[in-house]
C-alpha cells in the first residue's frame, strides 16, 4: 500500500495545485474555466484557492519530509471536507459531472488519510 499513497497523495497533490493557483491568482482565468465561479464573491474563491494549496502542499510536505508527518491526513481530511462541500454545492446546482468529481476526490482523499493515519508511530 505503500506505494499507492504516494501515487494518490501526488496526483491529488498536482491537481489541487494547479486548480488552487487557478483560483487563487488567476481570477479571469478561474471564471472562464469553471462555470461556477462566476457565482461566487472573488474573495470566496480565492479564499478557496488559498485553501487548496495548503491542502496541496500539506498531503506532500509533511511525509517526504519526515517533520509533523501528522499533519498530511489532516491536510488530507481538510480537503475531503472542502469536496464534500463542493459537491454538495454543485448537487443544489444539478451539476452531476461536478458532483462525480468531487466524490471521486473525496474517496481519493478518504484512502489517503486512512493509509497516512494508520502508518504514524
């Protein structure tokens, strides 16, 4: 299993990445390539933005670097939690290819948590 997390945790790690930069420092960018954000104050995406990169930065950092190796299933919940909220949000909008994803990344952040949490001394 040891090498399944790392796989998950650095693709979620990219994908939350470049999705959270997107958000957070590409604005104009963010609206034309997410139909909902548009709906949505600019601060609150950015906000969101922000958020993403820490989670990014959080399932990655901590483990490769042996320092508060904790902290990544606790990134990782952190970012489960903003997906089911996502999707939550984006099933009020009947928006199932965005509810799909969001689940995806969910189990995803789910199996890494789990596998982290359970390899801490």
């Amino acid at each position: 299993m040891r090498g399944v997390e790392w796989i998950f945790s650095g693709v979620l790690a990219i994908v939350f990445l470049v999705v959270g930069i997107t958000k957070a420092f590409r604005y104009g960018l963010a609206r034309k390539a997410f139909a909902w954000v548009p709906d949505l104050p600019e601060p609150l995406v950015r906000f969101i933005g922000i958020v993403e990169i820490l989670g990014a930065l959080g399932l990655v950092v901590p483990v490769a670097t042996g320092m508060y190796a904790w902290l990544t299933p606790v990134a990782a919940l952190g970012l489960g939690l903003l997906m089911l909220m996502a999707a939550s949000f984006h099933a009020v909008r009947r928006e199932s290819d965005q509810v799909f994803l969001n689940a995806l990344l969910l189990i995803l952040l789910g199996v890494v948590a789990y596998s982290r949490w359970s390899l801490l001394p």
